[in-house]
C-alpha cells in the first residue's frame, strides 16, 4: 500500500484515537510529546495534520504517519506498516536481506531459462546483468515481471521492483508493499553530478553506456511524483554533490515534473546547480536507445539546459494556472503571489549584505483575510535549517502542503535575487560621458584660440557672463 492511500484512507482523528486522545471541540489538545498545562497541540482535520504551538516542544509538526512515528518512538517505515494496521490492511511480511538475496539469484537464474523475458529484453535493448525474471514462483505480484533489486545505504537488498512483460497496458509496474530501497543504488559520497530519471529502465538504460557512468552517478526516480524521501536525503547529504541533471520524459508530464522538482531540489540544497536535458518529442531515454546510436546520450547531456535559463510556459493542457506574480511597486512592500499564497516582504530587502538575505516575511492564504490563515515572521531565507523549520510551522498554520510553501518560498528568493542584482546595478556611479564637439564646434573654438587678443577677449567675454573680477 502506497503512503499516499494511506494518507487519504486514515484521517488523524482515528490516529488520535486509537491512542485515546480526544481533540476538544476547536480540535486542539494537550500535546503528548511534552509536559503539557493548556491544549497546545492543533489538530486539522481538513488535511489530515497537526502542529504543536508550544515552545518548549521539539516535536514540530507533521501528518498521520509523523504522529505514530513520534509518539511510538519508531522508524519512519515501522510507523508505515503501524498506519497500514490501523486501516485493517495485513502488509506482506518482510524478507530478511539473506532471503531476498537468494530470491533474486533465483530471479536471475529464471532469466536465462526464459526466452520469453530475453526476448523482452532484448526488444528494449538492455544487457545489464542484474536484471531477473519472476516466472511465478514466489511474490504473486511480481509474476511474469523481469525483477529488479532496490538496495539501501549498505548496498543491500530490501525491496524489489517488477516490470510485467505481458502486454497489459494496465499492469505494466509493481512494486512490493512498504517501498523501501534506491535504484540501482545509494550514489557514492564522493559524487559531484548526479542523473535523475523518471524509471528504473531509464537508469539501467544509461549504465550500459561507460562514457555516462564515468562522468555521472545515476538514480531513478519512481515516476514523475516518484521523488520519495530517501531520494530527499541523498540530495541533502551528498557532501560533494555540485549538480542535479533532470533527464525526464519528453512530455508535458516530463516537463512539469522537471518544473516541480526544481523547485524542492533547489529548497533541499541551495546554491546546487539544476539543470535538464532536452528529451526529444514523445520519447524518453530507454526508447532512445532503440532508435538512435548511443553517442546520441552524451551530445544531449552536453548540451543541456541550466534551469535559471527556463521560462514559464503555459501548460499545453486546457486548465491555466495562475504564473507566481512579483510585484515591485512599492519597495517598501513588495509582494509575491501564487495560485495558493500571497507572501509580502514588509519593510522591503537589504541591498548591501548580498550573503544572507533577511526579510520580514508575511505570508496568507490566497484569497482569504482570516487572520488565522496568516503568518508573520523575521527570519534569514539563506538559513537552509531555521527555513525548514518556519516552513514546518508555517505550513500547519495555514493548512497548507510543505512542498506548497517550499516551491513558493525558492521561487520568491529566485525573484529577489534578480531583483537585488538588478537594483544593484541600476545605482552603480555611471562614468559622465566624455563630451565630444562637431567639426563645426572645433572650427570655431581652434578660430578663436589662434585670433589675436586672446586674453583680452576672454576677459571681455567672462565679463558678458555676468563673472567679475576673475
């Protein structure tokens, strides 16, 4: 079961109850994560959500699953499987690593025995090795899918990922319950550039081809809304990692998710350079390589596109959403507006300290003026930890999404970067203009200077000038 049917099955009232805690009738209680006097917990029913107002509480805020987590005192995938319980869904019982290590050897065995299988390989061009085949034997879900293995931190085997070989438009993906794992693997500390994909074929696409795989680790995501939080984390903790390349689909759900990535990418590691490769028309990078010579893959890295260079386009779709409008009127009063918020940066920006950049930031649900729907705060927006934390507040406080507030919040500081750079220059001292005299000008002036009585004259005319006595 995936976390997100889990988060629109079981609302946080039943989370709450089940561990005998009842909200009052303004949805607030006493916080369980501190000693706590007066109801300071906020529960929101609507989006299934909660935050602790207290100071002295470190337990923030979060949904459905952060709350089992933190009042159990359990793993993020324990409190998956406690939420999965609650909802009366029995999850398939985990393999240890040493039963899924020899299940796959098994997968890879039942490969070679295939022709079936190899024949889809084949039909899509990849060879790489680690690559098995479900024949039926165990795992129903997986049945009649080429299998591969999702490996955590220490390279292990803990999940696996199936892609039926049956032409079944619609059973074309599986993955096991409690998706845990990366593909093909966590990237190695010392990686400077990284390849993010939309599907494992992808990647596995691209480690046939030694001239991508010496210049860049390749991680896949698990579709285009498939960037889940241990892909959040190698982001965030590769300690040399200089640059993020989105290789997506060549379509408009490819470009949108390269527009919506960008944005957290750029919240979880600022500064990093983002950039995006031009996927021709209707294809994507597997069917690439069954219709064009593999040289194709580093001209189209070559040549791709950093992503301060995109421009918003409007969706090809027939629904038009609203494009984020930066006003700078009033400097003392600038405002931000999305489809979902208004942001006003009140008492305007600093144009001297160009490395911090500290604001007095109000930010309001669109179009509304309840006052419970608002947030007013100080704080220094290239302080990536204290930001994390306002956004977790804030984003409870107006019943909105984090990743809302997060892409907001990286579009606005892009806007008042430009804005800042563009001030900045706009008040530099310009140079006078050095004044350059006609052909006719210089005639005259050389005229008089050679005619007699030169310092006669010039008294005569300083005197026409109204100067006296020079």
């Amino acid at each position: 079961m995936e976390i997100q049917e889990i988060k629109q099955q079981l609302s946080i009232l039943k989370v709450l109850a089940h561990y005998g805690l009842v909200p009052d009738r303004n949805n607030r209680l006493k916080c369980p994560f501190h000693e706590d006097t007066s109801p300071s917990l906020q529960v929101y029913p609507k989006t299934n959500t909660w935050n602790c107002f207290s100071s002295g509480c470190s337990a923030g805020s979060g949904d459905q699953i952060d709350f089992i987590m933190k009042y159990e005192k359990i793993s993020k995938h324990e409190a998956i499987l406690k939420a999965q319980e609650l909802l009366g869904v029995t999850p398939e019982k985990p393999a240890k690593e040493a039963d899924l290590v020899k299940l796959f050897e098994g997968f890879k065995y039942a490969l070679q025995r295939s022709n079936r299988a190899k024949d889809y390989l084949k039909s899509r061009n990849l060879f790489y090795p680690d690559i098995g085949y479900n024949s039926g034997s165990s795992y129903e879900k997986l049945k009649n899918c080429v299998v591969f293995a999702l490996r955590d931190r220490k390279s292990q085997i803990v999940s696996f990922y199936g892609r039926s070989i049956m032409n079944d438009d619609n059973a074309k993906h599986f993955y096991l319950s409690g998706r845990q794992g990366l593909f093909p693997n966590y990237p190695k500390a010392d990686t400077t550039k990284l390849i993010l994909t939309e599907a494992i074929i992808d990647v596995t696409t691209l480690l046939q081809l030694t001239e991508i795989t010496s210049q860049y680790a390749v991680l896949s995501l698990y579709g285009t809304n498939g960037l889940n939080d241990e892909h959040r984390a190698v982001i965030k903790e590769l300690p040399h990692l200089q640059e993020v390349i989105l290789f997506f689909d060549g379509d408009e759900a490819g470009r949108q998710a390269i527009k919506k990535h960008f944005s957290e990418i750029s919240f979880l590691k600022p500064g990093i350079k983002i950039s995006y490769v031009e996927t021709p028309d209707n294809e994507d990078i597997n069917s690439l390589s069954l219709s064009h010579d593999p040289a194709i893959f580093p001209h189209l890295l070559e040549n791709r596109i950093f992503l301060f260079h995109l421009k918003e386009e409007k969706p090809a779709t027939s629904i038009q959403h609203q494009a984020p409008v930066f006003n700078i009127k009033n400097p003392e009063y600038i405002t931000f507006t999305t489809e979902d918020l208004q942001i006003v940066l009140l008492g305007g920006i600093n144009l001297q300290q160009l490395d911090r950049l500290r604001v007095t930031i109000k930010i309001s649900r669109a179009n509304t003026q309840d006052p419970l729907h608002s947030i007013r705060h100080t704080l220094d927006l290239y302080n990536a930890d204290y930001l994390e934390k306002f956004i977790n507040s804030a984003a409870a406080r107006l019943e909105t999404g984090t990743t809302v507030l997060n892409r907001a919040i990286s579009q606005l500081i892009d806007e008042i970067e430009r804005y800042r750079l563009t001030k900045i220059e706009s008040l530099k001292e310009q140079k006078p203009k050095r004044k350059e005299l006609t052909e006719e000008q210089k005639r005259k002036a050389i005229n008089y200077l050679q005619s007699p009585g030169l310092m006669e004259r010039t008294g005569e005319d300083l005197c026409k000038t109204g100067v006296i006595g020079e």
